[in-house]
C-alpha cells in the first residue's frame, strides 16, 4: 500500500478527495513528520521551519516523490534528493499571479512616493504635491527570469506601456542572452530579478553592476535575496548611486531590526510577503496535487517538475 506523509495544514482540502486504498500518515510538527518521513513513499513536508524541512527531508530514505508549495527550493538538501533519484514536484506558478502583481505595485509605489504619502497621512498633513512623479508609461524595465511569474509580469507592465526587455537563454526578438544583458544596464529605469535560486544566480547583482546602471533606476527583487550582493546595494543606495530597490527578499530572512536597509528611504522592504498576498495559495496547490496524485498512481509524470541537480 503507497504511504503518504502529509501536513495536517492542508487536511482539510485534501481529505475528502484522496483515492481510496492509500495510507496516509498526518502530522502536525517537526517531531511527527520526522517519525512518519521514513515510511513514506509520498511527502509534502512543508512548514515554516525551512531547517527542519531540510532534516525530514534526509530523513526520508524510502522518498520516490516529494511535492511542495514552494517554488525554490534552495534551502533542502538537494545533493540527497539527486542522489535519491526522487520525483520532485514545487509550486512553481501557485503564487504567480499575486507575486506579479506585487511587482506593479511595487514599480508603482516607488514611482509616485507613495510610502511618504501614507507617511504623510499617519500624521494628518495634507500634502500640497505629490512625493513621487514618475510615470510607468514611457519606461524600460529590464525582467531577468522568464518563468511563471515573469510570463505573468511582462503583459501587466506592457498595460502601463512599460517597454519590457526579457533576459533568456533561447534569445528571440525582444529580448537579450545571458551574456549581453551586463552591457546594457544603463538603458533600464527598472531592473526586475525574478530568477531563481542557484549557483549562477548568486550574486549576480554585484557593485560592478549597480555601477553599470542609471543614476535614477529602480530594482525590484522578487527572486532570493542572494540574487544581489546586499553590501554593496546598501553602499549604492546610501550613496544615491541607484534611484532605490522595492525588496520582497533580503538575506537573511527575517531582516534583523539593526540592518541598515530598513533606515534608507529609498530602500522598500515588504518581508517576503508577495506570495502571501493572496487566499487562494493552499486551494490551487491541492488542486494541483490531487491532479498529480492521479498521474502518479498511474505511472504518467506529475509537474512541474523540479530538477534538483540544477536547482529550479
């Protein structure tokens, strides 16, 4: 009989539709999983404790497919799960669609000052202009990763007659190569980095290339907070050198209460919340796994996949 280990989180929209003849273990903590994890055959471990993931992830040596709500998946031990040979199915477009639309507003929130506008109302003064007076229209954004998200952000800037240039291996028109997007840093009014989470990605973002960019662009960082060398992005910011950064992600997370960036007004820090600013993230991701509990049951491939060996 195929052994399902399962959060007790998601129980409620899983139950009533799992198919009949299968075990399945629930739990509710770290302490639960990790005696359960050994057994099973399937597991969505998923918890807020990124570390103790990790550790019920080794722990589960008879593991064929792990699933997961979260799209990178940088933070568990991905040489076991290759050396595994295990299924590996993330979240990849679950939370797409609300992470787009934290990109406008986050464009936009920069754009027209908003953040000293709310300021501005915590203290009952009426402004007499506006703190902010860029317009989208008109602009060029530069989208490094062309996934799910960044699929669903091109045609959402594209609305505000934003120019937006895509960074891709395959090239095409409309958009750049790996190794030409550096040279062309000074055209962008925006920088938006939703790549994932990997070696190459690593610091891509470094001094060299905030030197590179215009006086008054902005980046937009939805991807990892690694993506960007975070020294030297408090040393342009603090000096003016980039007109300011919208963080979604920071390293490390939670941001400590003394790190710099939280005192820069052109700094915006929204503690990794983009995917959460949503209800409807635990419905699509067990509608998607009950369609892939079919598959699976089957013999047919589930997906998306998540290839371990290269790290999305």
């Amino acid at each position: 009989m195929t052994i399902l280990a399962l959060s007790a989180l998601i129980r409620p929209l899983l139950e009533p539709r799992l198919p009949a003849g299968l075990d399945v273990r629930w739990f509710a903590t770290k302490e639960e999983a990790l005696e359960v994890a050994p057994l099973a055959e399937i597991g969505w471990f998923d918890m807020y404790d990124l570390q103790a993931m990790g550790d019920i992830v080794r722990a589960a040596t008879g593991l064929k497919w792990l699933n997961s709500i979260y799209a990178g998946l940088d933070f568990l031990p991905l040489d076991v799960l290759a050396e595994r040979d295990v299924i590996v199915t993330n979240g990849a477009g679950i939370n797409a669609i609300t992470i787009a639309e934290y990109v406008v507003m986050g464009m936009l929130t920069v754009a027209k000052g908003y953040r000293d506008v709310v300021r501005a109302q915590d203290r009952r003064e009426w402004l007499l202009d506006s703190p902010g007076k860029r317009e989208l229209a008109g602009s060029n954004a530069l989208l490094l990763g062309y996934g799910a998200i960044g699929k669903l952000i091109k045609p959402r800037l594209e609305a505000f007659d934003v120019e937006v240039t895509v960074v891709r291996r395959s090239g095409g028109e409309g958009t750049l190569r790996p190794d030409v997007w550096r040279a062309r840093l000074s055209e962008f009014d925006w920088v938006i980095l939703a790549v994932p989470a990997t070696p190459e990605t690593d610091g891509m973002i470094g001094a060299g290339e905030l030197a590179a960019m215009k006086r008054d662009a902005v980046i937009i960082n939805i991807a990892r907070g690694a993506v960007i060398d975070q020294a030297a992005l408090v040393e342009a910011l603090r000096d003016k050198r980039i007109g300011g950064a919208f963080l979604d992600v920071t390293t490390p997370e939670p941001l400590p209460a003394d790190h710099p960036l939280w005192a820069l007004d052109n700094a915006h820090v929204t503690m990794h919340l983009s995917g959460r600013a949503q209800d409807k993230m635990f419905a699509r991701s067990a509608d998607r796994f009950i369609a892939n509990l079919e598959l699976y049951l089957k013999g047919e491939p589930v997906g998306p996949r998540f290839d371990p060996r290269l790290g999305y």
